[in-house]
C-alpha cells in the first residue's frame, strides 16, 4: 500500500513539474523575469544549438560613454546603402532637413547652431525648439526619401531627445503591403543616442515620401519650452549600391577624417572643397602640394621647333604680336587665365616651345654678334 501511494505521489509531482513549461496561449513570457516586454524575454544569458528566426533580427544596443548613450551594433552595417543626402553631419547646411509641423502656427522653430561637444566633425547640430501644440504630436523635422516599389530604405539620425518625450515617424503613402519598423529604441533618455528607423517599401501601389520625425509628450510652453537636438541626419537606399560612401574611421590610429588604404575606383567627378566639378574629373577649390605630378600629353611635343622645316617667325613679327596682344603668342592672356584657369599640360606645352624659339633667336643673334666681330676686327 505504501508502495502504491509514493508511486502515486511521484507520478502527480512529476506531472506539476511538466506543467510549469506550459505557457499560455497570449501574453509575454519571462525567464528571470516578472515583467516579461516581450512575447519571450530573458533576463540573462541563454544557450541554443540554432535560432530560427522570422523577419528580423535586431541586436541589442551596448554601453558606450554616458554623455554618448549607448551604441547599435547593426547601424555601420546599414550605411552600406546609397546614401541620399551628403552632409549628414550639418557642415554647410541642414542636410535637406526642414521643419515638421503640419498645424503651421509658428509653435516650433529649427536652427542649425553650434553646438559645443556635439558627437560629430562638424560642431553644428539642428536645434528644434516646440512652445505649444503642433502636428502631429509635437512636431519635428522632415528629411525627404522618395520611396520606390521594393525599395528599402532606413533612416539614422544620432538626437539628444530629454526624457519623458517618444520620437514617432510619419510618412505618406509607401506601397502595398509596406512595412516600417524602428531599429532602435525611440525613447528620450536625455543623452546623445543613435536612433534607426527601417521602411521595406510595398511591391505595388503608389508611392511618396518618407523622412517625418516627430514626438510626442507632455505639451511644452514658452515658459517651459522643448529643446532637442540632431547631430547627424541621413537616409539610406539599401537597395542601390551603386553609390557606395566611404565612411569615416571611429579608430584611435584615425588621423584624418578620411583614410583610403587600398586601391579604389571612382567612375564619376570628384570635387575638393567644392560640390561644382565643371565637368572635370577631378576638381580642388584651394591649394594642392605633390611630390611628384606626372601630366601626359597626346602627342605634339614641341621638339618639332628644331626641325630644319620650321619657319621661325622673325622678330620684327615677335614684336607686332607682343605691342598688340600684350602676352607671347602660344600662351593664354591674363583675362582667359582669370576665366578659366590654367591647362598645365598646354601650358607647359606651350612654355617648351617659347623657349625653344628663343633659344633659336639666341643662337641667331649670336652668328649676327660673331659676324659683326668679324667686321670690326
């Protein structure tokens, strides 16, 4: 008999302890946990052979420095796409980014100032201040992104937003079937944090624009405004990659913003210190210094000067070009070089045979100066 009740016994306790691996049908569930945010939330470390997973996957954000926030490890891997607004770190301008406020009643300002310690190169940051009700929620920014069929698109922007106020996105119509999810939290913390926002546009339908950034909390006033601001701001097509940006090195051996350590390929202009290449390959609005600058010429070197056939013009016509020209013949005026510039190839072209015919006139003037040694003696 009490054989019978201690297997009885075993076999309930047995079945209680399976039971506390049946989970409900809706609600989170929490492992070290009593208030799970998530359908499945650990707290704490967990050991798989595999994961399988759905549609995303989003890795947790890590410390950084407390003025900094903390930092996404999938937002480098995000930049990979064709970047659609080049000055993301406010250096000449605000980057295509306007002010949000669709009620329009003069309740929220942005500025583009200077901001000290700001996480960026630049220095400047956009300054958005609200002073009562806007819409929608609080009012924002808006940088504009042209959605597509298929297109994918994410949106990063590094924002100090206080605590208490939730950033939200806005857009109009993406397509059939579209989807957009934040990559990031979208909370204030009141410390430099990167923000991410991911829009996978529908396959069909009508398509416009995305980029509205707005939030949303307690209404502010001008006793009591809201301050906020943006450090950087850009948006990514993730699906052209033919526009691939060099990105700056975040490395304690960086010293420079840029560094390009291998071999490249640039098929377009490229402009330094300036964005109008005139249709020059390559174009540098201030001063250049080289070790070494090799120009080459398609032929028509001027050694021909000393060929036996060559007609040396005469000096008395050197002198009429010069009394009316003001500038030796094959070398630009003063006023074309102040339009458009030196060509040092033609121009060291054209330098090689001025010498060259001096030397000439020289080697003739001395057999007129012989000659008339000659004479006299």
């Amino acid at each position: 008999m009490k054989k019978n009740l201690l297997l009885a016994a075993l076999t309930l306790s047995a079945g209680l302890a399976f039971a506390q691996n049946t989970f409900p049908t809706s609600g989170n569930a929490g492992v070290n946990t009593t208030t799970p945010a998530y359908n499945l939330d650990v707290n704490g470390t967990f050991n798989a052979n595999s994961i399988s997973l759905g549609k995303q996957l989003v890795l947790p954000q890590v410390p950084s420095t407390p003025e900094r926030g903390i930092f996404n490890l999938i937002l480098p891997a995000l930049r990979s796409g064709k970047r659609l607004h080049s000055d993301e770190q406010f250096n000449n301008g605000t980057n295509s980014c306007v002010l949000y406020n669709n009620a329009g009643n003069g309740n929220v300002t942005l500025n583009r100032v200077a901001v000290t310690g700001a996480p960026n190169t630049s220095g400047y940051c956009l300054e958005i201040t609200h002073t009562g009700a806007a819409a929608p929620g609080l009012g924002g920014y808006y940088q504009p992104a042209m959605s597509g069929a298929n297109k994918t698109l994410v949106q990063l922007f590094r924002a100090k937003i206080p605590v208490g106020y939730t950033l939200n996105f806005a857009s109009n119509l993406l397509g059939t079937g579209f989807v957009r999810q934040w990559l990031t939290g979208n909370t204030g913390t009141g410390k430099w944090e990167d923000y991410a926002i991911m829009i996978v546009c529908g396959y069909t339908g009508t398509f416009s624009t995305g980029g509205y950034v707005f939030l949303t909390g307690d209404t502010p006033t001008v006793s009591t405004p809201l301050v906020w601001q943006v450090a950087s701001s850009a948006v990514y097509d993730l699906s052209d990659l033919k526009d691939n940006t060099i990105q700056n090195q975040q490395t304690t051996d960086q010293l420079a913003d840029l560094r390009i350590t291998g071999n490249g390929y640039m098929g377009g202009n490229v402009g330094i210190g300036t964005a109008d290449t005139k249709g020059y390959k390559l174009a540098v609005n201030g001063n250049a210094v080289f070790n070494k600058a090799v120009v080459k010429l398609y032929g028509n070197w001027p050694d021909y000067v000393f060929s036996k056939g060559y007609e040396l013009p005469s000096l008395t016509t050197l002198k009429e070009y010069i009394d009316k020209e003001q500038h030796l013949p094959h070398l630009p005026a003063a006023n074309q070089v102040e339009a458009s510039g030196i060509d040092l190839a033609e121009n060291q072209r054209a330098l090689v045979k001025t010498v060259e015919e001096l030397t000439l006139y020289i080697i003739q003037l001395k057999a007129e100066i012989d000659a008339l040694k000659a004479q006299v003696q």
